[in-house]
C-alpha cells in the first residue's frame, strides 16, 4: 500500500491478498460490519467494474499502469447492463420482495431465483430474522448445486457474509454439504476465507467432525492448515486419537 484517501486506494504491493490490503486501511477498521466491505475496481476501458476476491493477489489483477486506485465499498451485486431502470430496481428490494425470494431459495425454485436475479435484484442481502444470506441458506437446501449456480451467476459474491461473519462455505461445511462444499469451490470460492474469529472452512470441518471428503476437497483445493483459534489450538490438536 503507498497511499490512502476516505474514497479511493492506491496499491503498490502486488504481493498482498485483498485481504490484506483491506484490513490495513483505517477506513475498514471504523465500519459497521466492515468484513462485508471489499476492495472494488471501477470500470475503465468498456470494462465492468469489480469486487476483488478476497484470497487472490492484487497482482493477479491487470491494473493500468504500475498503481492500480481501487475503492473500499460495501459489497453489492455488480451490475454490468447499461439501461437500468431505478425505480425497477427499488421496486424489486422491497422487504416482500425479498422475503418471497428467499422462500423460493428455502423451496428449491431455481428457475425462479433465476428469473428474478435477471430482472435486477442484488443476492447479496441478510435475511431480517436470521441475518443469513441467500448463498449460505442455498447452501442448507436438499440439492443446493443448482441453487448455488444460479445465485452466483445472478451477482452472489461468495465472500460475502452473514451477520455473525461466515461465508458460503463455512456454512456448507457447518452442514456437513459435500454437495454444496464441492460447488462453491468449482465456483471459485476461497478455502482460506476467514470468520470473525479467524477460522477457516478447514478447521471447522475437524471440529465438526464432518464428512472426510469434505476436508479432503478443501485441502485439494489448497486449504491452509495451521490455523490457530483464540485458545492457540490448531486443526491437528482438535483432532482426537484414532480419528487421523
């Protein structure tokens, strides 16, 4: 990082996870669930704008010039058609609205989850009662594959979190989904995504002592061990004798 302002970032450390670099602005410290805040890059060229992953370098990213100027935002869906309607829009966030799409995720309707992302409505929300999100309550449904498909093709961002700070994937692995763990990380999820208590996937499927293809998948996909909980405990100390 070589220079901040409230709106924008300049990176220079193409080494650095967006991770990273988000956690050592100051801004992101003083944010109200500052962990669904991500670093966005602003359309330039005719090409759509974007949230950066939050485990891939910032030098995988193709920046013009040697400094790439990224913004610190709250996460929202990406909208990459020109003619939006914003009365359209407003008129699809309505709380019914979105009560009623998370019924249809709850009831397995993927042809209408995706009928209405295509009309414009941004996947990235809390439910009201439970603050979970639509990828994290896709990810507890019979056959989540499709569901999970649709909602990332419609603008889920698979980093972004519930109240309580998980993602998709700590979800799924909570559930003990194969099905759903294995579709996130095709998706492009990040086996190295972190809580807000600084645990990965990988560590709470030995706490939780889930299906061992669901480790086995997530340390496939290249999942960090090591991984230390407010205790100094590590995945190897929760695993108990006879179980390796």
């Amino acid at each position: 990082m070589c220079s901040q302002s409230r709106n924008s970032i300049s990176t220079c450390n193409q080494d650095a996870t967006t991770t990273v670099s988000c956690q050592s602005t100051m801004l992101s410290r003083e944010l109200k669930e500052s962990f669904n805040y991500g670093l966005f890059c602003p359309p330039s060229n005719g090409k759509a704008g974007k949230f950066l992953d939050e485990e891939r370098r910032l030098g995988d990213y193709p920046f013009n010039g040697p400094v790439g100027y990224l913004e610190l935002k709250y996460k929202r869906r990406v909208y990459k058609m020109l003619n939006l309607d914003e009365r359209q829009l407003k008129a699809l966030h309505t709380r019914a609205n979105l009560r009623r799409f998370l019924e249809c995720i709850n009831g397995g309707q993927v042809e209408k989850v995706a009928k209405m992302c295509a009309k414009g409505l941004d996947p990235n929300f809390h439910c009201q009662e439970t603050g979970e999100t639509p990828l994290t309550i896709a990810t507890g449904t019979k056959k989540p594959n499709k569901l999970l498909i649709a909602l990332v093709n419609g603008g889920a961002l698979l980093d972004y979190r519930t109240r309580d700070g998980a993602t998709a994937l700590h979800r799924a692995v909570e559930r003990d989904s194969l099905e759903a763990v294995s579709t996130l990380l095709e998706l492009g999820a990040s086996p190295n995504y972190r809580d807000t208590k600084g645990l990965t996937p990988v560590y709470l499927s030995v706490t939780r002592k889930t299906e061992p293809k669901i480790c086995e998948a997530l340390l496939h996909d290249h999942a960090t061990l090591g991984i230390q909980d407010s205790q100094g405990w590590q995945e190897v100390h929760q695993v108990r004798e006879g179980e390796v």
